[in-house]
C-alpha cells in the first residue's frame, strides 16, 4: 500500500519537474556557474588546487546547491494542492517519496557537478569506487536532512534565509565525514581507513531518515 | 503570604548548599598537580559542568518537544523553550570558560578543537531554534513546528558531541595522551568537589528555567485577564 503510493509519488514529481523545466534547468546552471565562478576566482589551470581546498571547495558547492535545490520541494506547487494529497495520501507516503525524488537529484546534481568540475579544476581522485559510494551516500544523506527541514521552513515567513540558518548546524556533522571520506578517497588511502567512517555515515542517515519519517507527520497536519 | 511547600524549597536550598560547596571547595581545596595544566585543572568544577548542564537541560527541553507533539498543550511548549533558553545560556558560559581557559594552556583562544568547534555549532543550532519561533506569528503552528525542529536538532547534536570528537585526535583533556581528566586521571579528590559541581549547577539552570516558565504563565493568565475585562 505504502510503497504503491510511493510509486505513484515518486513519478508525479518526475512529471511535474519535467513539466516545470526551469526549475531543473535553473538548477544545473546554479551548479555550472558556481563551479565556474570559483574556477575563475581562484586563476589556477587545472590540477593546481590543493587536494584540501579542492575537495573543500567541491563540498560547499554541493551543499549550496542541495540547499537550493531542496528548498523548493514544498514551494513548488500550490498550497491549495496540498489539501488535495492530504485527503488522498498518507504523509509517510509523501515524505519518502520526496526524499527518494531529492535524492536521485541530488546524485544528478553531483554527478554534473563533479564532472564540470574535474574539467576545469583538474582531479586528483584516486580512488573512484570509494568517492562515487561517498558521494550516493552524501546524495542520500543531504535529501533526507534537508526535506524535513524545507517542510518546516516552507510553513514560516523568511523561508529562504530560515531554509539555509536551519539546516546548516544540522548538516555539518555528516559534511565534515563525506569531506574526510572524500579526502582519502582522493589520497588513495587503504579502504579500512574510511570503514569507521563510511559508517558512522550510514548511521546519521538511518537516525535522520527515521525522524524524518517519524516527525513528518506532525508537520504535515499544521 | 503563600506558605511556601516544603517540596520546592528542598532542591533550591540543595542548589544553593551544592553551588557554595563548589565555589568554596573548588577553589580552596588540593588539587593534583599535572604539567601544562597546573591550577587551571579548576576548571574542572566551573567550564566541564556547564557541558553536562547543557546537554540536561536540553535533553529536558526534547523530551517536553516530544510529550507536545504527542498531546497539544502550551504549557509543555513553554517548558521546552525556556530549558532550551537555559540551555544555550550554559553552552554560551561553556564556550566563555572554555576559551579563557584554552588561552592560558593553549595560548590561543580559539584553536580548531573538535570539541570546541561542536560546541559551537550546538549553539548554532539553538539559535536557528529560536529565531524559527520568531519567525512563525501562529501561536499553536510556532509551538508544533519548533517542536518538530527541536528533536530533529538534538538528535543530530548527538553524533556530533559524542561521536565525531571521538573519531578524530584532539588537544582537549581527556582525548588522546594529553594530561586530562579521563577516566584514569581523575583522581578521587577532584571527584570530591566536581560531580556535587555538576548537581549543583543543573538544579541551578532548572531553577532558572522554572523561574522563566512561572513568568511566562503569569504572563499570560494577565493577558487573559484583560482580555476578558
């Protein structure tokens, strides 16, 4: 029952974004031209860049561009509809299929982003098996913390601002492990070193996305 | 005059005995003499409890977040923003203390400490808290949503104090080989003095926080009142 609804969720926001284009559009272009503007801020030629600041710089790309990108997931259709899918289904439903949506995004964003990226500011991975895991990981990770937090801040006034004072505190603990994974995934270190790590990472996500399920609701009534 | 019950009046005159004990017995009893940290180890009994209050009184503050959502009533709202508000009022004394105490082991008053840092964000996180409640004008839709915002940032504040400090090395007392107080070091005198500390300044931000909420009431049974009249 859940997971048909979820089913169905889940292709109505495919539809929906396909129908609203510049939304998705604005989206990849918000990546391009941030990777852009710091490639010609910082000067350097390709493989330049410090592997720290190189992977740092990517990251904060990556959580600005989550930020923004999952900040509209509950402002994009109107409020009226809302009272619409909540006579027709169940808020677990909506949430999880809004995080699934967000997440699959989120990968795409990435995957665009780390790709503009390595053409312009060089790559110095060298393991890719360990930073593609950690980055569908992080894709995962970022849509469950921010979708609950877009529900809350869609209800206030000052939504934009709120958005980003809100879920930056919470996201910091799991961006700090996806940069210190990322960061070995770039030196090549041996796989056990990240293993603590990877999965104190799968951890937060559990935590994050039972709460979300568990407190979606309560949100979802008001 | 109202007679004052009995009950209310023991843990108050508690917090006050404990407090005094602290501040008297922190300050003039022995300590064990470590390298580096010399008499600053006093701290102990003023910087590490107002950790151990935070986490109390904000831990307190989820639970009535929680007992909220589950039955709508303001009163359980007003307790959780005023253990939230105390609690940030001992994270800020924390980091206050903390980084006076850093400057004299340290030698600088910020130095990228995990702990430090978390801390920091912890206090990030609460003032987001509040500036959502200001942000919502509906009193019921303030109450419900900050509450959902308080347990979801509590319970990420967890892996963030408990876990993350851990994984990596740090020049805080009590991680890695620094002298410290951890479990070995700790010795039975500093014990004498620092858990009655950590008591005492508890009950003391449940004390303020209990003040703040019997305000807050009084408040608006006033408002009430006039709006009758």
């Amino acid at each position: 029952m859940l997971f048909q609804e979820v089913l169905a969720l889940i292709k109505k926001e495919f539809v929906l974004e396909w129908r609203q284009r510049y939304a998705l559009n604005g989206m990849i272009l918000y990546v391009f031209s941030t990777v852009f503007i710091c490639y010609l801020s910082f000067n350097v030629k390709g493989a330049q860049l410090h592997p720290i600041t190189w992977n740092a710089l990517f990251w904060i790309i990556i959580l600005f561009t989550a930020i923004n990108g999952i900040a509209k997931s509950f402002n994009q259709e109107r409020y009226g509809r809302f009272y619409y899918y909540y006579a027709l289904v169940s808020a677990q439903g909506i949430i999880v299929a809004k995080m699934i949506y967000n997440a699959l995004l989120m990968l795409l964003l990435a995957i665009l982003g780390i790709s503009v990226y390595s053409l312009v500011l060089g790559n110095p991975v060298a393991d890719w098996p360990l930073y593609l895991l950690n980055m569908i990981l992080s894709a995962i990770g970022f849509s469950t913390t921010l979708t609950l937090v877009s529900g809350i801040a869609s209800k206030a006034s000052n939504s934009p601002t709120l958005m980003a004072i809100l879920s930056f505190p919470v996201i910091l603990p799991m961006l700090l492990i996806i940069i210190a994974i990322s960061k070995n995934a770039i030196d090549g270190l041996d796989r056990s070193v990240s293993d603590s790590s990877l999965l104190v990472l799968v951890a937060i996500n559990l935590i994050v996305l039972s709460l979300s399920y568990i407190l979606f609701p309560y949100l979802w009534r008001s | 005059m109202a007679k004052l019950n009995s009950k209310h009046v023991i843990w108050k005159l508690l917090a006050s005995l404990l407090l005094f004990y602290t501040i008297i017995g922190g300050l003039m009893m022995e300590v064990p003499r470590l390298p580096i940290l010399n008499e600053t180890i006093r701290a102990l009994y003023f910087h590490v409890p107002m950790w151990f209050g935070m986490i109390i009184l904000l831990l307190i503050s989820a639970v009535y977040s929680i007992r909220y959502l589950n039955k709508d009533d303001q009163a359980y709202d007003d307790i959780a923003v005023e253990f939230a508000n105390a609690g940030v009022i001992f994270g800020v004394l924390g980091i206050v203390t903390g980084m006076i105490w850093a400057q004299f082991t340290w030698g600088a008053w910020w130095s990228g400490d995990p702990k430090q840092n978390g801390s920091a964000i912890a206090l990030m996180t609460y003032f987001a808290y509040f500036i959502l409640r200001n942000s919502l004008s509906d009193q019921q839709q303030k109450a419900r949503i900050s509450a959902i915002y308080n347990i979801f940032a509590f319970a990420t504040l967890i892996p963030l104090l408990f876990i993350l400090p851990r994984l990596t090395d740090s020049l805080h007392p009590g991680n890695g080989g620094n002298p410290g107080f951890n479990a070995y070091d700790m010795d039975s005198k500093l014990r004498l003095v620092f858990y009655p500390a950590v008591i005492g300044w508890t009950l003391l931000g449940v004390w303020i926080a209990s003040l703040r909420i019997r305000i807050k009431r009084l408040k608006s049974d006033m408002n009430d009142l006039e709006y009758q009249r």
